[in-house]
C-alpha cells in the first residue's frame, strides 16, 4: 500500500506493533470533520446561553462504560443538585446490548439524568450548545466526532487521561481514568466559561472533506497520483455538508 492512515498517534502505534505498515507509509491524518460547515449548518444566529448542563452522548454498553457516568452524576449532583445531566439518544427508546446495564440505568437514571430521546442532529447540536461540559468515560475510544462536536459547540471536554486524548487535549480536561472523584473535579472545575486553550484539536483533527483528500493525496508515491474526485459534480454531492 502507498498509505495507510489513521486519526492519531496511538493508532500509528498499534499498527507498527501489529506489523501493519511501516513508518514510511502510516500518516496521521485526523478526522474529515469541518467546524465552519457544522456551524453553518446548525449553529442559530444568536446561541443560547450555557446552562449548568454536562452532556454524556455515549451509548449504553459496557466498552462506554455507562455505570461510571451514573457514579460520577450521584457524586457531582450530591456536591452542586443544580447541575444537570443529559443522556441523549436518536432512538424511541434507551436501548443496550446488555441487559443488566439498561436494568440499572432504567433504575438509577431518572433521579440522576434527563434523558433525551428522538433526538435529530439538529437536536443534538442545541443540547450541547446550551451545556457547558461533554463527559466522556469510554473504554473504547479514540480521536472521536464527538469530541470535536462538543468543542465546536463550545463544551468544556472531561475525557480520561486514556487512548488518543493526551495527544490532543490540555491536561486540565483529563482525569485518571475509573477514578469517580477525580472525574467529578473536573466536572465541577470546567462548569465556566469555556476554555480556548484546546491542544492540537483545531490544527490536527478539524479537517474537511476536501482538506483530508489533498493531505492523503499528498502523502502518496509521486508514481501513483489520485484524480482531483472531489472537482467532480458526484464526489461534490458525496462531501456536500448536509
């Protein structure tokens, strides 16, 4: 292969180890995701102001490790009860694959979060622009488009000190991973104005579609050159922002 590319560094890693591709051919080369179009498409003229909210946009299985966000709501809830919590969903219903997990959200989570169902994506945009901070406690993630939404719309990222997001976020949005208290800190500390200081976030990883084509295209053996797709009328409706 003349490249192979990942979102970030720990992926590289992984692969090298793997025996996937060489330091030759592996590039990082962030995520096609564009700021400007997302706030062209959904930001209204005047934004909303932030609410006392922290939004958690995982799903309910074991590798988003939804039963840690539950302790972490009773701990910051039972410190400061006006901070609210939101679960969103784009489906009817709160669904899991596991059943024990859904038994004891379906439990514990009216007391503890608003749920939000049926959300759109518009939806989804004007919850995290009237919340301050985007939880995240997954076991299985990476550079991801929720992060970048949530910086986009302008929240305060809480993420573990795990995987991809030391390459990207300050440290002071980072807890020690399963460690309820530290996570509950940090909560309490980023419920302000939002914090500009957001690591290589907007340089490394707000690509466009376009800007992704021309940094893969660049990185190939000048002796395999791609055609300009995206100058096509079709590849144009493919990448169109909506």
């Amino acid at each position: 292969l003349d490249g192979i590319f990942v979102t970030s560094k720990i992926l590289k890693d992984l692969c090298l180890e793997a025996g996937v591709g060489n330091n030759d051919n592996l590039f990082i080369a962030g995520l096609p995701y564009n700021s400007k179009c997302v706030m062209l498409q959904y930001f209204p003229e005047k934004l909303p102001e932030k609410k006392r909210q922290v939004v958690f946009s995982s799903r309910l299985d074991w590798e988003k490790n939804p039963l840690f966000f539950l302790q972490v709501a009773a701990m910051v809830k039972e410190i400061d009860p006006s901070i609210n919590f939101v679960f969103t969903t784009s489906s009817s219903e709160i669904r899991s694959n596991d059943p024990q997990i859904k038994a004891i959200f379906d439990s514990v989570a009216p007391s503890l979060v608003e749920v939000r169902k049926n959300q759109s994506k518009q939806d989804y945009y004007d919850t995290l622009l009237e919340s301050t901070v985007q939880f995240n406690c997954a076991y299985q993630d990476f550079v991801s488009w929720t992060l970048l939404e949530s910086l986009t719309c302008r929240c305060n990222p809480v993420y573990p000190f795990f995987r991809s997001f030391p390459e990207v976020l300050p440290y002071n949005f980072m807890y020690t991973p399963e460690n309820v208290e530290d996570a509950a800190r940090l909560i309490l500390q980023n419920m302000g104005p939002f914090q500009e200081e957001r690591g290589n976030v907007g340089l490394g990883f707000d690509k466009s579609w376009e800007r992704m084509y021309d940094f893969m295209n660049s990185h190939r053996s000048m002796h395999h050159t791609i055609a300009p797709l995206y100058e096509d009328s079709r590849m144009a409706n493919l990448i169109n922002v909506k």
